[in-house]
C-alpha cells in the first residue's frame, strides 16, 4: 500500500480543516505532524483516512 502524503506535505484533519498541518513522519500506516506555523507544539498522530489535503496547499484534492 503506497503511502498518499509525502514527508513535508501541508494536510488537514479532516474534522478541523482550518488548521494547515505538516507531515513530519510516516511510520507504521500513521502520520506524525506538527502545526504548520509551530513546529515547537506537540505532534499530531493521524491515520492516512483522518487527513485530506490542505486548501491552500499545491496538492490537488480528490473531492
């Protein structure tokens, strides 16, 4: 199964999609990301099905 978001790519939890994350890790079928302007804050563990691509971002939407 090949991983859809890339070390680096800008993401949305899709229950908060406001709030522009960044893809730090892919490990173990799970995304490690951290606030897009905070990378101090304490990271953010998703499933690939809990994240959609951010707005404002150049990674194009599949919906």
């Amino acid at each position: 199964m090949a991983k859809r978001f890339e070390i680096g790519d800008v993401v949305c939890a899709k229950v908060s999609p406001s709030i522009a994350l960044v893809v730090r890790l892919y490990a173990h079928r799970i995304y490690y990301c951290t606030l897009q302007n905070q990378p101090n804050a304490n990271e953010q563990v998703y499933f690939e099905r809990e994240l959609k691509p951010y707005e404002g971002s150049t990674i194009a939407s599949d919906n």
